[in-house]
C-alpha cells in the first residue's frame, strides 16, 4: 500500500513556528496534488510571438498560495478572545509576510525531500522522516 497516498490524517506533520505556534501540513504530496501546484505555476504562460516562452510570466504567487491552500490543514492560532481561528482560504489570504515565508519554505522543504526519496526509493513513499516531525492527530481543522 506504500504506492498510494490514503488519506491527510496519515500525512499530516506539524510546523513549529518560532513562536511556539504550530501548524499541521501535508508532508507528502500525491501525483495528482503535485501537478495541480505545477499547473498553478504555469497557468499564466503564454507565447511570445517569436514562439519562444516568457519564463516572467510564471505566477510564482499563485503557485505559493496554491501549496499554501494545499497544506495547511490545521493551526494553533486564536483570535483575541482565545477562541480558535478556523483554517479557510480567507484566513490563509490573511497571515503575516513572516508567517506564510515560513509555512512555504518548510512545506518547499518537505515536499522536496519527498521527492528526492521517493526518486531514490519508492518503497518509502509517504513515510515520514526524521527532517519532519510527526503531526499527533488533531480534530482541529
């Protein structure tokens, strides 16, 4: 079964920000996921007129909000009353410059190192490894 990506709650792993919060991520990806966020990339391309592709248009931001939208299933954040703030698409849209660098980076990180071991050796897929650390399971999210 290590050929299939079954379900989020196997994948999840948590982020530990700087600040002692923390957010759940997926740690690996499937085929499928890892082509959306390419097709996220290259949605804007478009010829020039010579035939040849302006690499200026790739739509970087929409690739990174894209893994972020992905990612992100769960978080330790809270509003200022203290009661929990829900993981939506807004509330994404919403986090700090800091913040969202730090989840992109990490999850750029963990999702490369996938691929890297995956290539290498496709009976670990999926499997976590010790650059990440297991998510406990949570129902937040």
């Amino acid at each position: 079964m290590a050929h299939f990506v079954v379900n989020d709650e196997d994948r999840l792993e948590r982020i530990t920000l700087p600040d002692g919060e923390w957010v759940d991520v997926l740690g690996a990806l499937s085929l499928y996921e890892r082509k959306r966020l390419l097709g996220a990339a290259y949605a804007n391309i478009r010829a020039r007129n010579d035939g040849n592709v302006d690499v200026s248009e790739l739509a970087f931001a929409e690739a990174a909000f894209a893994g972020l939208k992905l990612g992100i299933k769960a978080w330790s954040f809270e509003d200022e009353n203290g009661a929990p703030i829900p993981v939506t698409v807004e509330q994404i849209k919403r986090l700090d410059d800091f913040t969202g660098e730090f989840i992109s980076m990490e999850l750029d990180r963990m999702w490369s190192r996938r691929s890297d071991e995956e290539s290498k050796n496709s009976g670990t897929a999926g499997q976590p490894t010790s650059a990440g650390e297991k998510s406990p399971k949570s129902s937040a999210g």
